[in-house]
C-alpha cells in the first residue's frame, strides 16, 4: 500500500551531547525561542545561505 507524503513539518529523533544540548538551550533562551525553534531557525539558515552560494 502506498502511503502519500503529508505536507507540512516532520518528526525526527535527534541526539545531541549534553554540552550542545546546554549551549544551544543558552542561545534560544537569548533570542526568545524553544530549543527545537533555535535548531530549525539554525538549519534554515544554513540551508538558505547555501543557496545563495548557488548549492543545491
């Protein structure tokens, strides 16, 4: 049976040492975000910048 990609955000498990998980905890807190709000603003930016590059 073929199941149909939903559209929107996806679930992922992710593991992160102790040290990344704190440090990342500090840099949300600073700009007023969840930890899972810090690290999906990160990797979109990261993605867009390597657009801009002209990477795909």
């Amino acid at each position: 049976m073929e199941r149909k990609e939903k559209e929107g955000k996806k679930q992922l498990p992710l593991r992160l040492s102790a040290t990344l998980y704190r440090e990342l905890t500090a840099w949300a807190e600073e700009e007023f975000r969840s930890v899972n709000g810090q690290i999906e603003y990160l990797l979109t930016e990261c993605v867009r910048q390597r657009r801009k590059r002209g990477k795909q």
